[in-house]
C-alpha cells in the first residue's frame, strides 16, 4: 500500500474556492559521511526548497532513520562508514518503504554502477555535479515516483474491479455462486473460530417460469433483480447475499440468537408485501423460504449447510401446499 507520506507528495487542494494551497517542501532524508559535504549539501537542498528531515553518516543510521522519519526521497552516498554501505541501505529502507533513491558517488566504475541499478534509484549523480544537477535529479526522481504510485493505485483498482466482477452476478449485483462459496467459506471458518452465531436462508423466487412463459424472458429478469433489491434491503452489509443461479437465492447472516431466524424471515417477508404493495408490476415478488442455523460440527462444509436450508424450504413449501388444499 501507499503510505500517508507518499499520497501527501504533491498535494494542492482548494478550500471554499481559494487560490490552491501550496504543496509542503519534499522532505529528505540525507545520507552522507562527510561532514562537510553533508552541511553543504544541507545548505544546497535548503536553498532549493526541499526540507531536509535529517542527516545520516552511516548505513545503519540512514536505515533506522527512514523507519523513524518516513522520508518522501533518499539522497545517498554510495560510499560509507561503517559495515553497511549506500547500497545496501538502500535495499533496506526500500523493503519498509518504496522511497525514491537518488545515489551519489565519486566513483564511476562499471561494478559500481550495476550495484547501484540493481536496487531501482531515480536518480544518480557523480561528485562533483553542479546544482542545477542535483534539482534536476531530485524532480525527475519525484515525478517518476508518482507516476509510478498512481500506475501501481490503477493496477491496484483494476484488479480489485476484475476480482469483483468475477464474483458477482451481472444480472442482479448480488454475489454469484462463486463469490459466496469463497466469500461464504471464510465467513464460517471465522464463525468456528470466534464462535459467532450464523444463520443460512435458502430461497426459490417462485412462479419465475410461469413468468418467462407468459411474460418473457426480459420481465423474468425484471423479477430477479426486483428480489435482489428486497433482499439487499432486508439483509445487513455485512452479510453474505448471493444468486445461486436461475431462481436460487442464498444469503448467509449474522446472528444474535437462533431467535433471529425467525425475526429476518418475517421481516422478509413484509419487505415482500411492502414492495408488491408499492410498485406496479405485472407479477408478484413472492419467495419460499428455508433457514437453518449454521451449528454443524466442524467437518460441516457449505453445501451440506446448504442442503439443510434447502430441505427446510421443501418441507415450508409441502406445509404451505397443504393449507391450501
């Protein structure tokens, strides 16, 4: 993830319409064993406008400082005292942090150099180099870096998007049969282990088929997304609702007590009635119904759940048959 520091790197925002506020100095973080060049340098960045959070002289020291200090760049002395150089510091802030690296250097060897590339600086100077020089790299390094951090937040996006997609159900936004087995498979391996109560309903959108033969099959349509929205109105974020499939719909709660079985069925049942009774439809919204509580020994996998509430739904169905017989 993006730390707080990086996402403030280039931050300019209006306030009641205002002139745009400036964006704070970059801070950085200076690492350099020579004293005299380090307050030089100090002086130069300072002059330049950037804000020099601290100066290191060791490997070890720069390390420790940057876990302390969250610099949003690293000007570097490849060359240092101590066991740890500028190398391999810079390996090691970046495995906390991406901070861009900007190296120094008073060698231009080969093996140096390829060191050096290895560790993905933005920038590389070698002493001496004029002012104008080090700007330069230090706004390349800043540019490159945001470009990158934005790339990286797209892809990020993108995939999360993809992901989403992939387990959900085009047609009414709920989760698909894929999203609520993965979903739902956490869901009760967390339930066991911190023994929160579920509850699993297992529902049939009934009449869909006389709905596609009378209505067609758009209309059918129309009646599966109208259940969605019942059920996303009588279920809590935080629970896992899902299209099974055709006119199969699944969703698992979050209980209190067994008692709350019986109160979400009844209330969804009078978000049902509420919704036939508010819009014109040329069908009613009507479901069969079947809950169990999710008890089961730990060996009890979702589709044996499943099957219980499914079974429940049968036996509703068969009693509801007779009462009308």
């Amino acid at each position: 993830m993006v730390n707080t520091e990086h996402q403030k790197l280039f931050a300019a925002a209006d306030r009641d319409g205002s002139e745009p506020i400036e964006p704070d100095p970059v801070s950085i973080l200076l690492v350099e064993d020579e004293g005299l060049i380090a307050r030089d340098l100090e002086d130069t960045l300072t002059r330049l406008g950037y804000r020099v959070s601290g100066i290191a002289s060791e490997g070890a020291e720069a390390i420790e400082m940057a876990r302390v200090l969250h610099p949003q760049l690293v000007v570097m002395d490849v060359s240092l005292r101590g066991d740890v150089d500028g190398i391999e510091a810079a390996c090691a802030i970046q495995e906390d942090a991406p901070v861009p690296v900007i190296f120094l250097t008073g060698h231009s060897d080969t093996e140096t150099l390829q060191r050096a590339v290895l560790t993905g600086p933005l920038g590389y100077l070698i002493k001496p180099f004029q002012e104008d020089d080090l700007r330069c790299a230090i706004e390349v390094a800043i540019h490159k870096h945001r470009a990158d951090i934005e790339r990286r937040q797209r892809e990020e996006h993108l995939r999360r998007s993809a992901e989403n997609r992939s387990l959900s159900d085009e047609l009414t936004q709920l989760r698909n049969r894929r999203g609520f087995f993965e979903l739902g498979g956490q869901a009760l391996t967390a339930a066991r282990r911190e023994q929160h109560v579920l509850g699993l309903f297992f529902m049939d959108l009934d009449g869909l088929k006389q709905i596609n033969d009378t209505l067609g099959h758009m209309i059918g349509d129309d009646a599966l997304r109208d259940t969605a929205e019942v059920l996303r109105n009588t279920f809590r974020g935080s629970d896992i609702v899902a299209r099974l499939g055709g006119d199969e719909f699944v969703a698992l709660a979050h209980l209190h007590s067994e008692r709350d079985i019986e109160t979400l069925c009844v209330r969804l049942r009078e978000h049902l009635r509420e919704f036939n009774e508010s819009r014109q439809r040329p069908y009613q919204v009507d479901l069969s119904i079947g809950a169990t509580l999710v008890d089961g020994p730990a060996d009890l996998n979702l589709e044996e759940v499943i099957a219980r509430a499914d079974e429940a739904m049968y036996q509703e169905k068969r009693a509801a048959s007779g009462r009308h017989s």
